[in-house]
C-alpha cells in the first residue's frame, strides 16, 4: 500500500449520483473554458506518465489523472472575458484568477473526498519555495500529486497553441522548468520529466497508446477511469 493510500476512500466506491454531478460539473467547465479541455486531458496525460515513474500504485494513478483533469475547474468562478484576455491581466484580474485553485476545491468538496484529486486541484499552483497559492506550501508539504501536477500543467501550459501566445517547443518548455528547479518546482519531478522527454516528444503516437491501455472517458464526462 502507498503512503497515499492509507486512509483514504476509493474513487470506485464514490455514489453514482456524485459521479453523475462530478461528470455534469466537468462538462460545465469545459464548456465555460473550451481551450481547458485539451490542456485538462493533456496534463492529465503528462501527470499520469510522471506518476508511473514514482512507481505508484493504479489507484493512485487513477486519482491523479481524475485531480489533473479537474485541476483548474475552478475556473468556473472567473469571467470568460479574463480568461479570455490577451496579453497582461490587471491586478485585479490576476488576484481573480489565482483564486481558482481554492474555488475549485471547494466546488468538488461535496463530491471527492480523494485527498490526491482534492491536492491536485488545490495545490498545483504552490511552489517548493514557499511562494506559490493559495496556501504557500513549501517543499514536502506540497503532497507529490500536487508536485507532479504542476510540473505537468507548467509544460503543457507552455507547448499548447493560444490565440494570444506562441507556444514554446518542447525543447524550451523543458529548459524553462528546468531552470525552475528548486524554487518553482519539485527537482525530483522536474528530473523525471527530463527523462521522458524524448517519449514527450513523439507524444502523437507513443504517449496516447501508452494512456489509452489504462484509461478511458468515462460516459462522455471526461473523467478518466481505468478499464476493469
């Protein structure tokens, strides 16, 4: 059993009708914030792929695909017109958006009580120096789900094709957070994602057949589970 499992309940075991709800509140979401669909599924992707080099257990796996896939849902609670914006944010506007990790959390409360998805979706914004949001965790108070779920979205943040930014290469995401080592991010994390790095790029082929084996959509929801 890993630590993460201990005193936990199973995400197989949660009630049909919160599952319902939970699918319902990710379609709102990705209808709210359209772009977030692939970047959700995509980091989901990349945090999965990281999770398998920590050797964690399938079920932990499951519940950090479901977290990365949920893990900006409080998105909801920011306007369009700023998630929209192109170019710089106000101060304003930014302390709205920063705001989103705590809403998220506590919009899935009363449907996920899996401390791995609600660390996901709570803390993927703190930093391993004690700077980041909402709670500035630091270091190994950021549980590793959370750890692998930043560097996650970070790098698929910085590849993905916006409207209103030119997206880096592989190659220059990867040295950005590289250099962010340490400060911003887990360096364990950061090296594992290094050493997949060349798998990442062939991410066409490779990285969706190694995904599709163990996980699918479930009912249309975007929620991942694995195949029984």
């Amino acid at each position: 059993m890993s630590v993460h499992e201990q005193h936990r309940p199973s995400l197989e075991s949660r009630p049909r009708h919160d599952t319902i709800e939970l699918g319902a509140l990710t379609r709102r979401y990705f209808a709210h914030d359209f772009e977030g669909q692939a970047h959700a599924r995509n980091v989901a992707r990349l945090a999965v792929r990281l999770g398998k080099s920590f050797a964690l257990t399938r079920q932990d796996l499951l519940a950090i695909a479901v977290g990365a896939t949920l893990h900006d849902v409080g998105k909801l609670t920011v306007p369009a017109a700023v998630l929209e914006t192109p170019g710089g944010l106000t101060s304003e506007e930014w302390q709205v958006v920063k705001s989103h990790p705590a809403s998220g959390d506590l919009l899935v409360s009363p449907l996920v009580r899996h401390p791995i998805v609600r660390s996901a979706i709570r803390w993927h914004h703190e930093r391993v120096d004690g700077r980041g949001y909402p709670d500035r965790l630091r270091g190994s108070e950021i549980p590793l789900p959370a750890r692998i779920v930043a560097v996650a979205d970070a790098y698929e943040a910085q590849i993905a094709a916006r409207p209103y930014s030119t997206p880096c290469s592989p190659a220059e995401a990867l040295a950005e957070i590289v250099d962010c080592a340490g400060s911003q991010f887990d360096p364990e994390c950061v090296q594992r994602l290094v050493e997949i790095d060349r798998s990442i790029e062939t991410r066409g082929i490779e990285q969706t057949r190694a995904f599709a084996t163990a996980v699918t959509c479930n009912n249309g929801a975007g929620l991942p589970r694995f195949e029984r």
